[in-house]
C-alpha cells in the first residue's frame, strides 16, 4: 500500500511530531461538537436580529465582488445560507399578500402603542370601523382570487381579530392560520412609546431619514426602539421562513402598523429603506406583492450614502444624551414647579387658613358679644322681673300684715260687742193688781227717782242705792231703812242667784262664739294660705327663675326671708292679741 502523507515516514521525512497530530485532531473534534451544539440550539430574537443585520444587505448596501449571486443562486430567491435575497433576484417560491391589522381603540385614540407587554391587551380591541375594514379586507383578498390562502399573523390582539374575521369571511380552516410571537410585532419607537400618531412624521424625519441604522431612544417602561434595520431583519426572517418551509402557496401576513408594510414594500421593490414612510397604508390596507417574478432581477453594484452603522451608533449615543438631558432638565424644572406649587399652595393655605382663623375669631368674638348683650338683656329683664316681684310680694306683705294686726282687733270688737236683741212689742197693760207688803215697801217713792230695776240689773242698783244713801240722797229715817233692809234681802239673794245664772249662760255662749270665730278664723286663714300657695305657683310658672333654690346673698331670698320673719313676728302678735282678749 502506498503510504499516506501522514504515515511515519513522512513524519519523519518532514520533522512533525507525534503529539503534533493528536492536538490538532483533538481541537477538530471539539470544533466539530460545538458547531453542531450550536446548530441544534434554537437561536435568540437578539440572535436572529444581530444575524438579519449583519446578514447579506439590500444591493445598495452591498459589496458587488463580495455578494454577487452566482448563476445557480439565481435559480432561486434564497442564496446558500437561507436567508431571502432582497430585492428578489429570483421568483419568489409563493405568493405574498400584505394585510395591516385592522384599527383598534389606541390607534382610534391617535396614541402611539407599540409596547409588547400590552399587545395582547383587551382595551386594544378592534373597534366598529376596525371591525369594518377587516371585513373589507376579506373582500378584497376574495377579489384577488385567494380561496385558501395560509394566514401568516402576529399574536397582537388587534392582528389576531383581523386574521380571525380574514378566516371566517374566506371560509379559511384554522388550522392554515400560522401564529407568529414576535417577528411581525409592531415597530418599537422606545422612549417615544404614548404620543400622537400625528408626531409620528417628526420621528422619521428625525431617525429613519437619516440613516436606516439609527435607532430611536431607548424607553424606561420596557418598550424596545427599533431601527428600520432591525425592522428589516424581522420582516426578512419571515419571509425566508416562508420562503424555506412552503411552496407553491399563498400566504397572507396580517401585522400591526404601518411602518412594517412601508418597510416590507421597500424592501421587495428595491427603494430606499430611508424613505419607506412616503408610503403611508392606512389600517386594514391590502398589498398584494405576489410573486414578483416581474421584478426579479440580477443585481446591479450601486453605491450609497447612508452614514452607515458607525454614525448611526454615536449619533444614537447623542440623541440618548440629549434625551437624558431634556429629561433631567424636564425633571428639575417639573421638581421646580412642584417646589413652586407647594410654596404656593403653602402660602394659600397659610393665608387661606389665616383668614379662615379671623373669620373664625371675628364670628366667635361676634357671637359672645352678642350673648353679652343678649346675657345683659335677660338679666335686666330678670331684674326687673325681681323687682316686680318683690314689689308685689312687698305689697302682699303688707297686704298679710295690715290683715293680720286688724284680724285680731275685728275678733275683740266682735267679742266684745253686745249682741242685738230684738225688740219685741209690749203687751198691753193689764190691770195693776195689788202690791205685797214685803214689794210695797221694797217700792221706792217717786220722789226718790228710783225704779225697780230688772232681776238682772238688781244688784247693780243696790250699791248705786246705798251710794246715795250715804250721800244722803234717801229721806227715809232709821226705821224705815230697816225695815227696807230686811224687806228687800231676800230679794238680793234671788237677784245674786239670778245673775249667777245669767253671767254662766252668758260666758258659756260667749266660749261657743269665740269658739265658733276661731273655726272661721282658722278656716280664713287655710283659704288664705290656700290662695297663697295658688299665687306662689303663679308666680313660679311667670318666673321660671324663681324655681331653682335661692343663694342666701340674692336680695329676693332676702325679701323672702325677712317676709318670713315678718310673718312669724305678726303670728306672734296675733298670738299674743287673742290671748289678751280670752282673758278679758
């Protein structure tokens, strides 16, 4: 056999080594075990990004001695490597039909939304004129004559209805619906994510006009900025993915946004990326590509003027500065206005609270001046209420005790006084029949001026009789006395009985009179006292003041008092007054 070149003769005729050998085939098997672990490994979205822009570029971009296809490249619209060759230089395998999702409630509300966390949001809903343009979409695929076409669409919600209604409307089954999680998600503007669509012009003049490198300011809320580049690698993903796994189909792409379709539209027509939003597809817009067997074509070296990704990277590091400038200037001078809002809203507080603490003090200094004068109101009428009180409890005092001292003098005259007698007539006069001895000497003479006086009256008269005798008033002499004397005792002695009779009779009625006067009496004054307390409770329901218990220093209590003691001391005295007049 003929030895190899690596046999030991060799070795020894060209001085390798042994070990030599054995290194080198040891770090290619280890080569080979990494390439294929990497080739079996599923790449990254940032894999597949940095792959799509670092992979073969638009002809304008490109080096013709470099990336100039081969004749058996031409043959197909992917090169060697898979990836679609933009502009085609080949028919496509299948027919493309760009859709752009429908109008959903942000893009009614002309807000920028692009975010990803948010895609699959319900408040993104199709709205009614988004539910409208879907179904019009439909028609128009129907007048293309696509009767089961494969649906190629992003999972946002808006996407998602779009491709569903897309489905029903051409009787699609769903399982020709072909999800896509990422490559087809709306174009990421960073830290422009929320403003007007309206501003949306400005940005590409600032960013997408400039180079097709130049991506826009990275956001703080998780929304990712995107250049048209990165754009491009995303779309062109797709469609190699398309371009590799089906044949001979057609296939519908439903994404969100207008930038995709402006980008996917320049990309298989040969324009300048740079200028893509010139074309500006309204929502549920319809763009048929299809093949582009009318465009293919070899390409032709060109040159271009865009910065390139160099300028692109510094100009974006500028940009990002500036925005971090603008949004620290933005900060201080929103701190500042805050700092001036709480100066300002402290002062008006501070005066707002000083005025309400006047106005406050002014109503309470207002309001106890005016209980003052209301407290000094009541009291004078309180005043003058007591003073009238005691002006008519001083009358009634008076009043009591003009009744009391005169109670007592009425009840003596009233005892004292001699009861009427009625006069009863006289009979007539009988004939005088003749007198006893014992009377007709006992009978005084004319001349004396003496007449029998009544029984009762008897021994009163005998003292007044023997007065005149002393004085000589009598012209009887010794004899004639004696025997008048002896004549007239046994008629004494029945007038002394007699009268004793008549003066127990007459103090026996006297005591059943004062007896009598002293139940009237009693009786007056519980009426009195009765009417009293009458005109007390009066007195108290007029003057609700009266009704709390009196201090010993209010001069009413005082009146009250010394009323009291007068009372007591008039008690006394007519106490005193009836006493005299029972021994009398």
């Amino acid at each position: 056999k003929n030895p190899g070149p690596w046999t030991a003769a060799s070795r020894q005729n060209k001085q390798i080594p042994r070990g030599q050998n054995c290194c080198k085939m040891t770090a290619l098997r280890a080569l080979l075990v990494a390439a294929t672990t990497a080739a079996l490994r599923v790449p990254t979205r940032r894999e597949l990004l940095v792959g799509g822009t670092t992979s073969i570029a638009a002809p304008a971009f490109a080096d013709p001695h470099e990336f100039a296809p081969s004749v058996v490249e031409e043959e197909f619209s992917t090169g060697k490597t898979g990836l679609l060759l933009l502009p085609p230089v080949a028919p496509l395998r299948n027919s493309y039909t760009w859709v752009r999702a429908a109008e959903d409630e942000a893009e009614a509300a002309g807000i920028l939304a692009t975010n990803p966390a948010f895609k699959m949001a319900v408040s993104n809903s199709l709205t009614e004129r988004g539910l409208k343009q879907a179904s019009d979409a439909a028609k128009k695929l129907k007048d293309l004559g696509m009767a089961n076409p494969r649906i190629w669409y992003c999972t946002g919600r808006s996407s998602t209805q779009t491709a569903d209604i897309l489905c029903d409307e051409l009787g699609i089954p769903h399982d020709r619906m072909m999800p896509e999680y990422v490559m087809l998600d709306a174009r990421g503007f960073g830290a422009h994510e929320g403003i007007k669509l309206k501003e949306l012009e400005k940005l590409h003049a600032q960013y997408d006009a400039k180079s097709r490198y130049l991506k826009p300011v990275e956001g703080e809320d998780g929304s990712y900025a995107e250049s048209v580049e990165d754009a491009y690698a995303r779309i062109r993903s797709v469609l190699s993915n398309c371009e590799t796994s089906r044949c001979g189909e057609e296939i519908v792409i439903v994404a969100p946004g207008a930038d995709l379709l402006s980008i996917a539209s320049a990309m298989l027509r040969g324009d300048d990326l740079r200028t893509h939003f010139k074309n500006k597809p309204p929502p549920g817009a319809v763009v048929h590509f299809g093949d582009m067997a009318a465009t293919a074509k070899p390409w032709t070296p060109s040159k271009s003027n865009d910065p390139g990704p160099a300028w692109a990277a510094a100009e974006r590091d500028r940009l990002t500065r500036a925005h971090d400038d603008r949004a620290l200037v933005a900060r201080a001078q929103a701190r500042g206005h805050q700092d001036v809002d709480r100066l300002v809203d402290a002062h008006q507080d501070h005066t707002i609270r000083t005025a309400r603490l006047d106005a406050q003090a002014a109503a309470r200094q207002a309001t106890a001046d005016s209980q003052n004068e209301k407290n000094a109101a009541t009291k004078a009428a309180a005043e003058a209420r007591k003073e009238q009180a005691r002006a008519r409890r001083a009358a009634r005092v008076a009043a009591d005790r003009e009744r009391i001292l005169s109670a007592p003098q009425k009840a003596a005259s009233e005892v004292y006084r001699k009861p009427e007698v009625s006069q009863k007539p006289k009979p007539a006069a009988a004939p005088a029949a003749p007198k006893p001895l014992r009377q007709a000497l006992a009978t005084p003479a004319p001349a004396e001026s003496l007449e029998l006086l009544p029984e009762d009256g008897l021994l009163a008269a005998i003292p007044l009789a023997l007065a005149m005798a002393a004085v000589g008033g009598s012209s009887l002499d010794s004899k004639e006395q004696a025997k008048a004397s002896y004549a007239a005792k046994p008629q004494a002695k029945e007038a002394w009985l007699k009268y004793k009779v008549s003066a127990r009779k007459r103090r026996e009625a006297e005591a059943a009179q004062l007896k009598a006067e002293e139940e009237a009496a009693q009786k007056a004054a519980a009426d009195e006292a009765a009417l009293a307390a009458q005109r007390e409770v009066l007195i108290h329901a007029k003057m609700p003041e009266l009704e709390e218990p009196c201090d010993p220093l209010d001069e009413l209590c005082k009146a009250n008092y010394e009323n009291e003691s007068d009372d007591a001391w008039l008690a006394q005295i007519s106490g005193i007054i009836a006493d005299s007049s029972s021994e009398e």
